[in-house]
C-alpha cells in the first residue's frame, strides 16, 4: 500500500512539474512571439465549445454587424465567449429597467467584440454589469451618467437608452458600449502581465508617444475627427479612438492610417 502511495504522488508531482515546465515555455515564448510579431501567440483554443441559443444567433445575425463579417468557424468561437461572459459577469437592472435577452445579448456581443483579439478576454476588475433606463445619478460621482466604468465597486454601468443608440446609429463614432468597455481593458492591460495586456500596453505606449508629439496632437485637433472630448486624458483618448476604430474604420484609416494601424496592432484585430 506504502509502494502505490509513493507511486501515486511521484506521478503527481512530476504532472504538477511538467504542467509548470509547459506554462513556463509557453509564457516564454509569448514574450518572443509578441516582440517579433506584435502579438500573442494564440487566441482561441477550447477543449470544449459552449453554445448559444438560436434566440440570441437571431439577436446578432439582426443587430451586431461585426458578428455577420465572421466566418462560420470565429461566429462558434464568439458563441463560447458570449455564453461563459453571461456565465461570468452578473446583469443587475436598475430603476424601471427589465433586464431581457437583446440587452444581455448587446452587452455581451460588444465586449466580446473589443477582446476578440486577445487569449485572456474575462478580467477581474468588474464582476458586474448595472444598467439603468436612461441617464442616472452615479453615487460615485454624485453626477448624471450615461455610462461608466467603476473599479472601486467592480461595476460597468449603462444607460440602456444611450447604450441602444450606439447601435441603432453605427456610424457617428459615439458607441457606449465600446467607449466604458475600452476603459475595463486599459485599465486591465495596465495592471497585467498576460499575453494580451503586454501586448495592449506596448501599443498603447506607442500611440500615445505619437499623439503627444505635439505637430501631431495639433493635426489630430484640426481635423475635427475625433470628438474634443477625447483629448481630456488618454484614457478617454483610447476609447475614443477605439469607437472610430470599430464606427467609421474605413475614415480612420484613409486620414490617419499609422494611428489606424497602432490600434489595430493594439487589439490585434483587422477590418
């Protein structure tokens, strides 16, 4: 009996060894792959799939134009990520809101969206998402809100009104969505050493030393393209740019393709 117990948790041990060895190599070759290449080595790998409803298929085949530019293979990988984020981050209506499946579908579908480029997509920084009828008064700041993002409490807030209208318009660069859900991963990606945080911050810092070169900064202002208010800090510099990315991408790119470029790098994803 003593034999096979020492047998046991030699196996054991020399699994729990080689699984480090294995996170040790793979972690390592991260670091070079996104040194050579810009980013991560992988993204999508499940053992085991989850689906969704032929309720919520409906939902983004009506709704969400980045889904319908998928191919059939990358629609079941957004399938997955859409189901464990419903699993994952908790939906807590506010005022006379009634939480129903376009608003979860919606949400979800937008921030799967922004981290469809990157491996580690569920962060800890938020475990729940409010959503109020239309603007609201936050008790963190004792002002209106359509939406923010909150570390303290671990919370993503929206105004489903102003939400909605980021998709019933898709190309005036003012998604919600988009904008407070930029604001989780920046804030992740600072804090982080994962794959795809590395590779967000190393971008980041790229675009940023590019946009406060001040000949730059100027031509960016002239345009009039990106909203004033995106010039306030460069947090809401990187959503601001990162709901032209997604809105008007095409513009983007024709008036400032080396910007275009970073961002695209930044999230690892291509139009």
């Amino acid at each position: 009996m003593e034999i096979i117990l020492l047998v046991f948790f030699g196996v054991l041990l020399f699994g729990v060894f080689i699984a480090y060895t294995l996170n040790f190599f793979l972690s390592l070759l991260d670091d070079i792959w996104i040194a050579f290449f810009e980013r991560p080595l992988y993204v999508h790998l499940y053992l085991s799939p989850k689906k969704i409803s032929e309720e919520e298929q409906f939902i983004l085949r009506q709704k969400f134009t980045f889904y319908n530019k998928l191919s059939e293979k990358q629609k079941k990988y957004f399938h997955h990520r859409l189901a464990v984020f419903n699993q994952t981050y908790q939906f807590i209506p506010r005022g006379d809101f009634q939480m129903n499946k376009e608003a979860q579908v919606l949400i979800a579908a937008t921030y799967v969206m922004l981290t469809f480029g990157m491996r580690k997509y569920l962060v800890n920084i938020f475990d729940k998402i409010i959503i109020y009828p239309e603007e609201y008064l936050s008790t963190h700041t004792e002002q209106y809100h359509k939406g923010e993002f909150n570390p303290r409490m671990k919370a993503v807030a929206f105004s489903w009104k102003h939400f909605y209208e980021g998709y019933e318009i898709d190309n005036d660069n003012l998604n919600l969505g988009i904008h407070e859900f930029s604001h989780v991963i920046h804030h992740h990606s600072l804090r982080n050493t994962d794959a795809s945080s590395l590779s967000f911050k190393k971008h980041f810092e790229t675009i940023m030393k590019e946009v406060n070169h001040p000949p730059n900064r100027q031509r960016l202002i002239d345009s009039n393209y990106f909203r004033i208010y995106a010039y306030t800090n460069q947090f809401e510099f990187i959503s601001v740019i990162i709901e032209h990315y997604f809105e008007t991408p095409y513009q983007f790119k024709n008036e400032f393709p080396e910007l275009y470029a970073n961002v695209s790098k930044m999230l690892n994803h291509k139009h």
